[in-house]
C-alpha cells in the first residue's frame, strides 16, 4: 500500500517535496506476522513527515480500503503548513505557488526565514498583538492555521494564541502632568509588573490598584521591560498635534508616470485605518527597493503634517531629499539634512539616528519641535544602542519602515513596543508573483588567487591588505569576461566597490566609469541609451544606488563594501525593480567572490542576510562557471 502511494505521488511531481530538500520524507511498511496489538497479519503503515513528525495509518482503524487510505494520505500531503507547540510555522513553498498563503500569515505571524523551499514563520505574541490591533478575532487566526496545517494544531497552543490576541489593549500608557501614567483592565497584571525587581525600581506612585506612574524619562526603559514581560501597551504618551504641511505627490516625474503600485496603497491605507485607534503608531514591513520611501511621502501628503524622517546614515538621507524633490511639490527650502552645525528644522527634516542620538543639542532640539510624524527608516536599527531614545520625540503619529526586523540579537520585535503594531507586511514573492519585482537569481562564483597573489595573501596578516588584495583579485576578469560573451546577457550593469578594479574593468570593456553623481551631458545620454536598449553594457562604482539605471538583465558585481547587507540589497535591487518595460520576468546577480579569504568571509554575512529575505544562492565555482555550468 505505502508503494502505491508513493507510484501515485512520483505520477503527480507537484505533490512532492523538491529533491533539493534534505528533509524528505519517508515512507515504511512493516507486516505484523504474530498476533500483537493489531492481530495477524494486521499491516501498519508509518510516513516520516518533515521536521520528524510520524503518522501512523492502520487501514481497519478508517475503515477504509487501501485504495481509499491512499487517496487520503495524498490529500494530507497538499497541505502546505506544519504547526508546532513552540509556535513555529513552516510553510511548504512548492505548495504556496502564488504566495497567497505566507502572505496571509503575515497578518499574524512574523517570517523569520525564507530559503529555498521552507519558509519559516512565528507566532510571536507581538505579531498576535499586532492582529488583534487589526480586529483580527483568536478563532479566525487558528482556523485558518487549521485549515492548511498538515497536523492538528495543539489546545495548548490554541490557548497561547488567544490569550496573546485577548491581552490587546489590556494596558495604555499616557502622559498626565509629565509624569507617564500605566493604566491597566486588571489588578493582576499591575501585581505582574510590581513583582518585577526592573519595572518595581522605577514606580514612583500607585495612584490606584490598577494605575502606577513613573518619571516621563523613565517611558523608553518601561516599554524594554513590558517587552521583556510580553506585555503591550497602547501609548498616547508621546502625542502632540504637529504643524500643518501641504504637499502633494506630482503626477509624473523625469522618469515617467508616478502612480502608487497596488500594494502601497494597501500600506498606507492600513496605516491611516488603524494607527489611530492605538496612539498613531505602527509598523510597516517590504522588501528591499519595494517604493518604501514613496509609502512615506504618501503618508506625509495623507496625513498633511510636518514630518521627521530618522535614517541609517548621510546616504539614506540623501536618498530621500532627492526623492522628495523629485517626486513632491514641496519648496526646495522647505526640506532640510539636520548636522551639528545647523540646527534649523524644516517642515520636513532629515536626520541620522547617530546624530540624533549622540549629539544631545541636536535631541533636545528634535524634541522641541511640534512634528505630526516621525518616519523611522530601516527601523531594524531602532534597537541598537540609543536609537531607541528617538521614540520619545513626540509626534502624532509614528511609522517604522523596514525589509526585515529579524537581527541578530533576535530584539527586532521590540519595534512593534516602542513604535507600534504592524499593519501591513508584503513578502517578496507576492511582489514577485504579482509582477511588481523580478525573481532574482544569486550566483556567487568563488574565484581563487593566482599562485603569485596567493603567496602575498598568505604572507602579510594585515586585514586592510589582504580585504584589497581580494578585491582587486585579477582573475574576476576571466569570470566577467565570460559572462559578457554569453547569449543570455543583455543589459549588463558592472558593479565595483573599489574605483581601481572599476578603472581596470572599463579599459578591458571600453566603456566609462560613472562614478559622480553629478553626471555630465555625456554620461546622463549614456545611461539614456542602456535604459532604452540602444545600449547593453553599463559600468558604474558604488554610486549605483543614486542613478536612475533601469531594465537591468545581469549585474556583475566585482567588489564590495566589506559586509555591508544594505549594499547587497541596493545591488539586487537595480535587477528586481521592473523599470519601465518590464521585458523579463527574472534578472541575474553574478557576485564574484575571491575565495578562501577575508572577502569570502565578508561576502557569507550579506548572502546569510539576504537568504533570510528569501533570495537564493548558488555558489560556483571559477571552474565550473567557464565550463558552462549556469546557464539560464
């Protein structure tokens, strides 16, 4: 019998597991000769499930034939959801094939990986929070895990689940006469927070059985330990009415119409729905190069109030000054990048989180000021070091952006605390599937030394040499060499991080660096003519990510900014986005890496990063690239 299911799974390839996984499956057949527990002759039948779940089928027990209990194994295998107690999730991609059901766990869950094949996902009590913040109800959240769940879901965990989802706006934090005032639906939950040595340090009045006060200043450090706790506060503490700001997004820009996709709207209209009913915070989560920032100016023209945008360094700031003046109406002098030396805010000032938070003029200042909202730009930095402080400044609303809040020290989701609930989370294969991004195949090609270069590595333990040894690793050329020959190139974008190696590759190519974004009339017509197709070949430094480069087939990148994962993403990024002909449903990312040395080490912490975004690698060797192994 257990042949016969496997024969009918073998007929049908969609309703097996890839050969790439190593948690396959496996099926046993065991024939009882002598009168046990199931009498003589009685067959049993055991399947090895992923993840070492086993089900144990016995025929007489259904009371069904044989043909019968194979049909209901085969029906058993289409369900894409493992469930565990621990609260995680796995999800089998090969039976998702449009995405729409991790896209609906996002609603209530949080994805905590994405490599090939199994998603992984948890139903964090900060996720299940952000559901109820949503409206979501516990019943819905559990039947729709039972309905696509291979096993059946524990009343244990049903119990987790609602009582995470019930502890929705069970405690508010406000501010009366500066001082924060922690108000909560029962006495338990305030004996809770008296009984833990941190929370009890710092109370400085219980004015009733269900309310305790503490210093304003103390809001940042409170918020820590009710995340610590698993507790969840709806926080109007830091409110304030903010200036009015009229701004509207233009129609089109240079590059053409300007037009929100499908799923930004949704973002900003979750956002506009739900951030009031909880203090006029929340989070918003999209991959990388997904338009966040144009989610942002959405929100500044909805909302119409003066806006503070924190960002991860003086790049990112520049990043959204010029997409502010590209894409808005708003008065050149109306939008200011805040340093120390110039404390002047604007309507819309941009500032760094280190600026912000180590200079404490500039945070007093910040604080000063009357904003309507606060945009937190990669909001996965919020908890490193004091960055958290910025969630003090008062705002009328706040929203975090970001691809991921997965880090390393697994306190990402202490944003949802200190910001607010999620309210929309998109993956990258819905935007895949729905168009809005091409898939993305990431080949990294490990490219050896030469003898002569190998024996310098080896002799100087200096870290600087031996990372710029790597990168400038003369071989890369026989690798991009062969990549420029083959049919399946077209628009070829060449990425180096070192302008030496870049200033080698344009004389072997016979094309320019651009390396400025203060493009000349000549340079702006050279990036006309690839984005049209009139021509193939493009090579610019570590600028990319400020040059309106699109419809990119392949990227080559040849050197790197050590393991900088946003440098990765940017790079991705420039052959995900669709451009303006959309002409190809996938695009090529071709990193070549030296290896056994400092580069390999620094390229594994950006492929580990993105892996978890849920882009795929496949590492090749030198060899076998010239031999013609990947060809797509």
């Amino acid at each position: 019998m257990v042949i016969g299911i496997y024969h009918r799974l073998k007929s049908n390839p969609s309703r097996l597991p890839s050969h790439n996984l190593k948690c396959y499956w496996l099926c046993f057949f065991f024939q009882k000769k002598t009168p046990l527990t199931y009498g003589i002759g009685c067959k049993i039948y055991l399947i090895v499930l992923p993840f070492g779940q086993i089900l144990r089928l016995e025929p007489k027990a259904y009371n069904l034939t044989e043909n019968a209990l194979c049909e209901r194994v085969i029906e058993m295998f289409d369900k894409p959801l493992v469930v565990h107690e621990d609260r995680t999730v796995y999800l089998h991609e090969w039976l998702d094939d449009e995405g729409k059901i991790g896209q609906q766990l996002t609603d209530f869950a949080d994805i905590i990986q994405a490599p090939e094949e199994v998603f992984t996902f948890k139903l964090s009590p900060y996720a299940l929070w952000s559901a109820a913040a949503k409206g979501l109800k516990a019943d819905y959240v559990i039947d729709i895990l039972q309905s696509y769940s291979l096993n059946v879901i524990s009343e244990s965990l049903k119990g987790k689940i609602r009582c995470n989802i019930e502890e929705f706006n069970t405690i508010q934090l406000s501010q009366v006469n500066e001082k924060l005032l922690l108000q909560a639906t029962s006495q338990l939950i305030i004996d809770k927070l008296k009984n833990d040595e941190a929370v009890a340090a710092i109370i400085i009045e219980e004015p009733t059985i269900t309310s305790l006060l503490f210093d304003l200043e103390k809001r940042v450090y409170l918020k820590k330990a009710l995340f610590r706790l698993e507790l969840f506060a709806v926080d109007s503490s830091t409110q304030c009415p903010g200036e009015i700001l009229e701004l509207l997004l233009k129609n089109a820009t240079a590059s053409g119409p300007l037009e929100l996709k499908s799923y930004q709207k949704e973002a900003v209209e979750r956002f506009t729905q739900f951030s009031p009913t909880v203090g006029g915070g929340g989070v918003i989560i999209m991959p990388p190069n997904s338009g966040k920032t144009l989610v942002g100016l959405k929100l500044i023209e909805t909302l119409k109030t003066s806006t503070l945008v924190l960002v991860e360094n003086l790049g990112s700031a520049n990043s959204w000054l010029e997409e502010i003046e590209d894409k808005t109406d708003l008065a050149h002098d109306s939008v200011v990048i805040l340093f120390n030396e110039q404390l002047k805010s604007k309507p819309i000032t941009i500032c760094t989180y280190k600026n912000a938070t180590e200079n404490s003029e500039i945070l007093h200042h910040l604080q000063d000021q009357n904003w309507g909202l606060v945009i937190y730009d990669d909001a996965h930095k919020l908890p490193a070091g004091k960055y958290d402080q910025t969630t003090n400044i008062s705002s009328k609303f706040k929203v975090a952006f970001a691809s991921t809040l997965a880090r390393y020290d697994e306190k990402g989701n202490i944003v949802f605390e200190l910001v607010g609930p999620k309210w929309y989370e998109v993956l990258p294969r819905t935007l895949e599937s729905g168009g809005y991004l091409k898939a993305v195949r990431c080949v990294e090609v490990k490219v050896p030394f030469s003898e002569s270069d190998k024996e310098k590595y080896l002799n100087d333990s200096n870290a600087a040499f031996r990372r710029n040894l790597s990168n400038l690793n003369s071989r890369k050329l026989e690798a991009l060499e062969y990549i420029r020959r083959q049919s399946w190139t077209q628009q070829l974008l060449v990425v180096s991080y070192r302008d030496n190696l870049a200033a080698v590759i344009s004389k072997m190519m016979g094309i320019p660096i651009i390396k400025t974004t203060n493009l000349s009339s000549e340079q702006i017509k050279f990036i006309e003519d690839f984005n049209s197709g009139c021509s193939s070949e493009i090579l610019t430094t570590s600028v990319v990510e400020k040059l309106g480069i699109k419809d990119v087939n392949v990227l080559v990148a040849t050197s790197y900014e050590k393991g900088s994962e946003r440098e990765e993403y940017l790079r991705i990024g420039k052959v995900a986005g669709t451009g303006t002909k959309g002409a190809t449903k996938e695009g090529y990312m071709y990193s070549l890496v030296t290896s056994d040395s400092i580069e390999e080490e620094d390229y594994a912490r950006r492929r580990k990063k993105l892996i978890n975004y849920g882009y795929r690698y496949l590492p090749l060797s030198l060899n076998d690239l010239l031999q013609g192994r990947i060809v797509p």
